[in-house]
C-alpha cells in the first residue's frame, strides 16, 4: 500500500478534516503551541486508507475513546484532537516511512491509562512515569545480630521497593547495662528506594575490662546514615567514652552522613566511596553533616574534621574533649581510606561551609521590623578551621572579637562574611 501524503495539523487547519483522497494526519508539535489551546479537531476516515502520525517528541496531556468507536486527544499545553471511527485508520510512531507501523492503537494506549505520553523514537512513553518511591516501612533494630533486607523471611525486618527508615535506638539486655541496638554484628541492605538509617550509639565494648572497639556493622543502599552519639557513662569522664567510633569500610552507596544531635564526639573511620554494584559515589554527591552539637563549651569549640584515615593524628589539640571533668562540645570526624579522596572530576573553586546561629537571639528578634533577625548576636566565634593540603587554619584567630566580651561584634551572618572576607582571610595570605 502507498503511504499517504503527510498533513500537519496547523493553526490553518479547518476544525473538521477528512476528503476522499488518502490522507495522512501528522500530530507534530505545532498541536502544542500555545496558541492552540482553544483549538479542537475532528477527524473522519472517508476513504478508508487514510493514517495518523504521531511525529517524535509528540507530549499528549490525557486520551480516552468511547463506545463509538471515536478517540479523543489532548495534546500537552495544546489542542484536543477527535478522531472518528479510530480503529479503521492506519497508525505511525515517528517516521512512518521507516514501517513503524502500530497494529492497534488501543492496546498501546491502555498502557498509559487515560495519562500523558509522549513519542520517543519508535515508542510511546509514559509522561509521568511512578512517581518517586513512597514512605516505605519503619524498621527496628534489636539487640542482637539483625539481618535487614528485600528477602527476609522475617517480614519485621524485610525492606521495600520504596524509601524504608531503620532506627537502631540504644537498648538494654535484660538487666545489664544500656548498648547499641546498631552493633557490629548487624547487616542492613535497603532494597529499593532512598533509605535512611536513624542511630543513637554509644561506645561498642569489646568485652570485660572496659576496652572498646568501633561499630563494625556492614550495608547497602542506605544512603543516608544519621548517627546521634551520646555519653556511655556520666561518672567517668575518659576521653575514650566521649568518642564514640563507627567503622565505615563495609558501607556502600552512602551519599550523606551526619552527626545529629551528639552529646559525645562522633569518628567515622575507613569509609569509602564504593557502591554496592560495583561503582563508585562521585564525592560532589557526598555530603559530611554536623548538625548541632552538645550546648556546653567549656575551653574548645565544636570541630568538623574531613580527612584521609592515617593522616589526623589523635593527639591532645584535636581531642582535648573533656576538661576538668565537664562536657566540651561534640566533635565529627570523617576519615576515608586512602585513595578515596582523589577528585574523579574537576571541582573547581571549593569551599566550606559553617553554619552558626545564637537560636535565642533568632527568636527574639526575627520578627523585628527595624534590626531583622540578629542570628550571632551573643556568639563569640573560638574556633573556625579548615585545613588544606594538610594545614590547618582557623579563622578565629584572626576575626577581631573581644573573648571577654558579650559577642555582639557581629550580628548577623552578613557582618561575618563581610569581616572574613576583608579582614580575616587576607591575614591568611
């Protein structure tokens, strides 16, 4: 059979089409201007041989056809398209001089049920697809060695296709002393979807003694790791109970780790950027969060460390954490495995980030009309480093601020900024 000459569907189309001639109807992107959104057409089938064209990067907003036989379209932010007596036309996908050819338009359309979709070479695909994964399942850990994943027989701790939350919280065996419900015999593995892990941890005991060892536990597919480290023990004030230390070599596919909340210093050791499936998380994707710290600072400031394990070292200057038998504020510390670190992509220009705020003063004066919200007003900055290429600098030695003082020097964050950048980071140079 000769193919039909190929018509678009215009602005100038009339609202009625079908003559005694084979005629081709192409459905292009014209239909979806804006223009022709008020616009409908109807099409008949008058000499029986007449086809309809889906050209390639067609959208469709909805179809549906009734007991007439006669189909209605609506193209995407365009006009709506009826066709009369549907079934007895030819149907194309793209370019049908290539033989694309559709047996039956309605057993193509029942895929997308009545939603948009679009031509896409040869296909049709469906506009909006599933939707992101839902709020999967809750699942708790126990205290002994958990097994979590898609094929558990224990539906308790099966995960799901969609976005699951594990939450470990510290438990307590029988009479004994509270422990980790996340310990170094568990292994996570969150199946589909973005999953979350939810972890209060103290320090893991290896056994009697008092001797420690890191959480050791393994997974995959937990993207996100929230880690709420606490104090094992408040009548001993040992720098080694205050750092609680989880080992990350086993965890794949992670994209963010966060220190939540923690009344105790937090150590992430021997992480990689290694994926379950045998790829690897580029670091852009990675994200090392600090989000609050315990709220009473004695000497030594809240520290967030990102290095390469082996090279911090663990002396005094980095860890002086508990002083005079009273808390400091909480620390995190992230240390890869080497050769973890390298860029696999140009960076560009990096940066740090720190985020400060005095939450009383935030809320004593956000709402005023002539000051806004004076977030640092009573902050006195003591520390502020980063390092680079193994040195480390802190801003707060050069961040003019009398230490005996009230700290209102600086407001706001833009007053910072400014003196950081004018005053502070040319003292660096």
């Amino acid at each position: 059979m000769a193919l039909p000459t190929r018509t678009a569907i215009s602005v100038d189309s009339p609202s009625t089409l079908g003559t005694s001639q084979d005629r081709g109807y192409q459905f292009t992107d014209i239909l979806a201007d804006t223009g022709m959104d008020e616009r409908t057409f109807t099409i008949f089938d008058v000499a029986g041989d007449n086809a309809i064209q889906f050209t390639d990067g067609m959208k469709f907003e909805s179809w549906e056809y009734d007991n007439e036989n006669n189909l209605r379209v609506t193209v995407e932010n365009g006009a709506t398209v009826q066709i009369a007596n549907f079934a007895d036309f030819s149907w194309y996908l793209a370019d049908y001089e290539d033989g694309a050819q559709i047996d039956d338009i309605t057993v193509l359309l029942d895929e997308f049920e009545g939603e948009g979709f679009q031509v896409d070479g040869t296909e049709l695909v469906d506009l909006d697809p599933d939707p992101d994964p839902e709020d999967g399942k809750e699942i708790y850990l126990t205290g002994g060695s958990d097994r979590v994943n898609p094929e558990q027989e224990d539906e308790e701790f099966r995960t799901t296709d969609d976005n699951d939350t594990i939450y470990a919280p510290l438990g307590r065996a029988d009479f004994g002393p509270m422990a980790n419900t996340l310990d170094s015999g568990d292994r996570l593995d969150g199946g589909g979807g973005r999953n979350e892990l939810w972890a209060d941890v103290i320090v893991e005991q290896a056994g009697v003694g008092g001797t420690t060892r890191p959480i050791a536990f393994s997974s995959d597919k937990v993207q996100e790791m929230y880690f709420t480290a606490d104090i094992s023990d408040l009548d001993d004030f040992s720098a080694a109970d205050q750092v609680v230390t989880v080992r990350g070599r086993n965890l794949y596919d992670w994209d963010h780790i966060e220190s939540h909340y923690s009344d105790a210093d937090l150590t992430v050791r021997g992480l990689t950027t290694n994926k379950s499936d045998g790829g690897t998380t580029s670091l852009p994707d990675m994200t090392v969060a600090m989000n609050h710290t315990s709220g009473r600072t004695v000497d030594t400031g809240s520290q967030l460390v990102v290095g390469e394990f082996g090279k911090l070292g663990d002396s005094d200057e980095y860890y002086n954490d508990y002083i005079n038998g009273q808390f400091d504020a909480s620390s995190m510390k992230v240390l890869f495995e080497q050769n973890y670190l390298v860029p696999d992509i140009d960076l560009g220009v990096g940066g740090v980030t720190f985020k400060i705020m005095n939450q009383d003063a935030h809320d004593d004066t956000v709402g005023d009309p002539d000051t806004g919200a004076l977030n640092l007003d009573g902050v006195y900055v003591f520390r502020m480093e980063f390092e680079v290429d193994g040195n480390r600098y802190n801003l707060a030695d050069y961040i003019e601020e009398d230490p005996n003082g009230v700290g209102d020097e600086f407001q706001t964050e833009r007053e910072l900024v400014d003196h950081i950048r004018d005053v502070a980071l040319p003292a660096l140079k």
